[in-house]
C-alpha cells in the first residue's frame, strides 16, 4: 500500500468486528491493495483511543490516509457523537478522515437476526457500499450508520472500487 496515495485504514474493537470487516475486504470490487486492517483495538474506549493515536501520528502526516473505526453501539446512538467530538477536539483537519459505523448491539445480534455468518454480512455490507445502501444496511442494528454511510461512500468509493 503506497501511504501517499488514497487509501483506508480499518479499527475494529473486537474480534466480531473484525469478522465483519474480513468479510467486506472479501468483495472483488474493492481494492484491496488500498485497505489496510489495524489490530484490535480491545473494545470500544480502546479503540476510540486508537483512533485518536492514528489522528495524531498516521493522519496527521498521511493526508490520503481514511479511517473507518468499527465499534458496538451498545444502544447508545450517541456513542458516535460523543467519539467524533473528542476526535475533533484533538484532531480537527483529521477528524474529518475519520468515519465511525458499528452495529447498534453486538455484531453477534446482528449475525442471529439476518441468520449470516459475520464475514457474510461483511460482504453484504461491501456490495451494498459500492452499489446502493439495500436490506442490510437499512436493518435496524445498522440503520443509524445512514448519515456516516453516505459520508464515507462520497469520501473513499472513488479510490476503493477496483477499476476492473
């Protein structure tokens, strides 16, 4: 992955985040030389900390460089308000390059009712990302994504998509 060109950093909180992402990266339409996945962060203060880290030292330096942070809402809609302000006051330019998704519970609430393995609702996701947000992204775990979808989509689709 060359850091001066476009490109996607992923930070999930947890191993079942993770699966999900794993599944989106399985899409042939993305460019996978352009998507770089992050440790785990170990949950989701952790990875919000993460997030501003990369801010800081990654971002701040790479002005190509996106951020996705996945994390669990844990029924708290306004989780991703409360992490996007700490990442603007600490990082503003950056804060910018940042976009905050995750399931409104737990992936694994999410896996039981579409009835999918996590990396197939990953791939799900992808397809619907790169042609029009469908049935997965409009579930209730995942309705409040909606706003922050149609940011990073206008953001990041022009250098993901592989040009196939």
């Amino acid at each position: 992955m060359n850091r001066e060109l476009p490109h996607l950093l992923v930070l999930a909180e947890d191993r079942a985040n993770e699966e999900i992402a794993n599944g989106f990266f399985t899409h042939s339409g993305l460019a996978l030389g352009k998507i770089k996945m992050l440790p785990i962060a170990g949950g989701g203060l952790k990875a919000v900390n993460a997030a501003l880290g990369y801010c800081h030292k990654y971002l701040s330096r790479y002005q190509n460089a996106h951020l996705v942070l996945l994390i669990d809402f844990k029924e708290d809609v306004e989780i991703a308000a409360k992490a996007r302000a700490r990442l603007l006051d600490a990082s503003p330019l950056e804060s910018e390059r940042v976009f905050i998704v995750g399931c409104q519970f737990e992936p694994e609430d999410l896996r039981r009712a579409l009835g999918l393995s996590l990396e197939k609702i990953g791939y799900q996701l992808a397809e619907e990302c790169l042609t029009a947000p469908g049935d997965c992204w409009s579930h209730p775990q995942l309705i409040h994504n909606q706003e922050e979808l149609a940011r990073l989509r206008l953001n990041v689709l022009s250098f993901l998509r592989t040009t196939r």
